[in-house]
C-alpha cells in the first residue's frame, strides 16, 4: 500500500468507473483495476461491487474510503508544511565582526536583515581578523568578517568594501602638508599602533620591514578611538583604514595617503566552505552580497 494507491482507489470511488477515472487522471485503465485488487489483497476485504453498469464500494470499501480521505488530506497537509521548512527562515546566527568597522560597515544592513528576518535571532561577537579566521575554520562561529589577506582554500568569501590606508598626524607633525609619504618616509617616526594579533598590526609591520625598518610603537591599542584621541593631543601617528577616520570628531587630525596604500583595506565576509549552512545564515550571507553588491552598483552607476 503506497500513497498512489490510495489516491488511484479515491479516483475510482469518486469516479464509480475505472475507464472513466483512468481518463481522468491519464492513466491505463489496467493499472488502476491492478492497483485496487492489490489493494483488496493486502486488505483481505472487497472494496468494489459491480451492477452490471457501474462500481459501488461494499461496507467495508465505505470505511477505507474515509481513512483514505483523511489519510490523503493529512499527508497533503503535511507535504505543504514541509515545504515550507525551506522557505521559513528561522534559528540563530553567530557573527564575529571586528570592533574597527562593525558599527560603520554592519549596523544598518543588520537592522534591516532583522526586519525582514524576524525569526532570526543573531548573536554577535567582537574579535580581530586574524582570531576571527581561526574561530570560522573550526566552526566555533557560523560567519566572520575580517581584512585580507585570508587563510587559502579555507573560506568562501564575500567582498564588503574596500578603503585606503591613510597616515594619521596631528595637524602640527612636519608631514602634515604632505600630500602622500611612502612607509621609508617613516623610517624614524614614533607610532602608535593596533595590537600585535590584529591582521593590521601584522600588515602594517610587514611593509615596514620592507621598507627596511622595524618600526617604533609608543602606544599600542585595540580601539581606534582611543588611538585617535591621542594623535588629538600631539602624540605619535598611526597608519590607519581611512574609512574608520571621523573627521567631524577630530579636527586636529591630518590624513595623509600613502603611496600604494589606495586599496590597502580589504574587508571580507567569510565562511568555512565545507561547514553546512542553515537557511538563516544562508540567507544573511546572501542578503550581506546583496546589500554591498547594490552599494557598489549605486557607486558606479
């Protein structure tokens, strides 16, 4: 007993013929009488009765019928809410974003996520890139965001946007009115710096030895406020993502480019590759590309 052969016995019942129901439902009318005495024989009971001009259902066959029905009008029932299952978006999500640019890059398109998402509830957690990247790869967290360059063939990733990196002076220093510097115009600067885990750190201490120097860090610190608020009163400088630079809250501060530094800020949104996703992060993620991918398009068009 199978559900096509519930449905195929109802069609018969309705229809009190098998060539009339054969014709509508397009199927041989020798299937449909197999599939009944089939049906009879797993049963042990008649459902059918023949007058010589059309079928009638025995008692018995009258009480299948309603089982059939009811049975048939739940699993419909239940068909439907199943497929629902893949369209509702619903659960958690658990999102590392860095403290740098999450409140820039993050608090609008999360706000109307959660709009549309309702059912969605989203737990975020700070972190620097290089932490974030760690955590994804052994899928401690669901979706991160962090800074190229990334760990290879480790992540899906997804372009957020992209930044100069820009030196930050007090307005006093002797190269703010500079139009550009290289990292060897820094050589014998005092910095201030992230900390020594972040993917800036490393990067910004990488260009320096380039440049032929190891650079000296006065002050190191998480929080580009904090940072910032320093150069404010005229101390140090501080290779900076531009994006991240209010100027309205410090009009003491010059940002100054630095040469092939035009992109040198790349943020990403990642995710292990391999890690099944659940309808709810699917649905950020794909919200998130759309979200930046129409921004850009704004931009250019």
């Amino acid at each position: 007993m199978n559900i096509q052969s519930l449905a195929y016995f109802i069609q018969v019942a309705d229809s009190k013929s098998y060539s009339i129901a054969a014709k509508k439902i397009y199927v041989a009318q020798s299937s449909l009488s197999t599939s009944v005495k089939k049906l009879e024989d797993e049963l042990g009971i008649k459902l059918f009765n023949y007058d010589g001009k059309s079928l009638h259902l025995t008692i018995e066959g009258e009480r299948f019928y309603e089982l059939a029905q009811e049975f048939l009008t739940s699993y419909e029932v239940f068909f439907e809410s199943a497929k629902k299952i893949t369209d509702d978006v619903f659960g958690t999500i658990n999102i590392l974003l860095p403290v740098l640019v999450s409140d820039i890059y993050f608090a609008e398109p999360i706000a109307e996520f959660q709009k549309k998402y309702p059912d969605v509830k989203i737990n975020v957690t700070n972190r620097g890139g290089f932490q974030t990247q760690n955590l994804i790869s052994v899928n401690e967290f669901d979706i991160g965001v962090t800074i190229k360059p990334i760990i290879q063939n480790t992540f899906e990733c997804v372009e957020i946007a992209k930044s100069p990196m820009v030196l930050a002076v007090h307005e006093s220093h002797p190269l703010a009115e500079r139009e550009s510097v290289t990292y060897e115009d820094l050589m014998y600067e005092d910095f201030l710096s992230y900390e020594e885990d972040s993917v800036l750190y490393q990067s910004f201490f990488s260009k320096a030895k380039d440049a032929g120097y190891a650079p000296q860090v006065m002050i190191r610190a998480a929080e580009t406020p904090l940072l910032l608020s320093i150069i404010e009163k005229g101390v140090g400088i501080l290779v900076v993502p531009e994006c991240v630079v209010d100027y309205r809250k410090y009009s003491h501060i010059k940002v100054i480019p630095i040469v092939g530094e035009e992109e040198g800020y790349q943020l990403v949104m990642v995710y292990n590759k391999d890690k099944y996703m659940s309808t709810a992060s699917q649905a950020f993620i794909d919200f998130i590309k759309d979200w930046y991918d129409n921004k850009k398009e704004n931009i250019n068009g």
